[in-house]
C-alpha cells in the first residue's frame, strides 16, 4: 500500500494529505505510518517537535487487505475521514481496519467499515476466540483521540477496541479517548460490540447506535 516514513527513522512529515486512492490488494497494510526512533511517545515532552504534523487521509477506498486498512502512527493531530474500509484481515487471523497508536489529537470520523473477516485462531496456545477484528481500535497511547460519526457494520469483532494498560499505573490507561455518534449495524462482537481491553481513566462513550441482527 502506502507507507509514510523516513529513511534514517528521525525525518517527519509536515503537511501530508492522502485522497482519493482506490487501494487493494496488499497483503499487510493499506495506508501506515512507522514508528519514528526519537520523540514517538505522546507522553513525552517533545513529541510535538518529532510527530507528523498536519496529516489527512481521507476519501480512499481501501479493501481486500491482508490486515489493516489504515494504521498510523506517530501524529500529532490529523485527520482520517471520508475513507471506505472493507473486506480486511482477509489473509490474517485479526487486523483491526482503522488503527492509531502514539498518536495525540487525531480526530477519526466519517469512515464506513464492514466486512473486517478476522476469524478463530486455531494455533495451539491460542484461546480460540476472534479478536481484532473490528473497525476502529485506539491502541496504546492513542492520546486525546475522537472517534464519531463513522458507520460499522458485517465486522467481525465490532465496532471499537480500546487497547489499554493492565493496571491504573500503567500510561496507557491514561489516554483520553471520546467515541460518539457512531453507528453500528449487524457486528459481531464476540466481546461486546465496543471492548475495553483493561483499566481506563480516560475513556468516553456516549450517543452511539448499536444494532444487532
């Protein structure tokens, strides 16, 4: 797919837009951004002065993807909006479609996701359950995140996973994060169409629309 990053692993971007692609047919990521060696912690003191500044990736249609359809990292602000994400994790047991991780203030909103088919992972070891396999997920460090408007429906884990710290001391517990106004139709959450992995002290829900078959 599309891959934003830097050679050495200190470069950022200031100003980057993605719009309007059709992308299909990757066997990993659609769209991503990697993870920068200095600064890429949003709890840090300097994180604005290391972070991709002013990203958007909005208006894409991104399906038949290996996992993830849009996974980012290391954004201060930005916006993911407008984008159609389906038929994901079609080659992997789980892969969430749209992700953040080390992000601070990212607003993720107007998206319409189905079709994510993560499935049971059989592996020995492995508790047999689906997970993964949703449309949105803030991951660790997803700080001061919005997730609003965006429709789900036909995923296979439901609609949003909040991936957070095992204990109240640990950081990632701490990310604000507000879901709103979202819709979710016909998802199959096989632990709640909208999951907490762990504790939270900072996480919002309110006004969404569940509808179950």
């Amino acid at each position: 797919g599309i891959q934003f990053w830097s050679t050495d692993g200190y470069g950022r971007f200031d100003g980057l837009t993605i719009t309007q692609c059709e992308i299909y047919d990757v066997d990993n990521v659609g769209i991503s951004s990697s993870k920068r060696k200095g600064g890429s912690d949003p709890y840090g003191a300097d994180f604005k002065e290391h972070a991709f500044l002013n990203v958007e990736i909005s208006y894409n249609e991104i399906h038949n993807i290996g996992k993830n359809a849009i996974f980012v990292r290391n954004l201060y602000g930005g916006f993911i909006e407008h984008n159609v994400v389906h038929d994901t994790a079609v080659r992997c047991y789980t892969g969430n479609s749209i992700v953040t991780r080390d992000v601070d203030g990212t607003v993720i909103q107007y998206n319409e996701g189905y079709n994510n088919m993560a499935r049971v992972n059989d592996m020995p070891g492995s508790d047999k359950g689906i997970m993964d396999g949703c449309m949105l997920d803030a991951d660790l460090r997803s700080r001061n995140t919005i997730w609003q408007y965006n429709y789900s429906h036909d995923n296979s884990f439901g609609l949003f996973l909040n991936c957070t710290g095992s204990s109240s001391d640990d950081v990632n517990a701490k990310d604000k994060v507000i879901v709103r106004y979202n819709l979710s139709v016909c998802d199959k959450g096989n632990r709640g169409i909208i999951y907490i992995n762990y504790y939270s002290a900072g996480i919002e829900v309110y006004n969404n629309t569940i509808i179950t078959a």
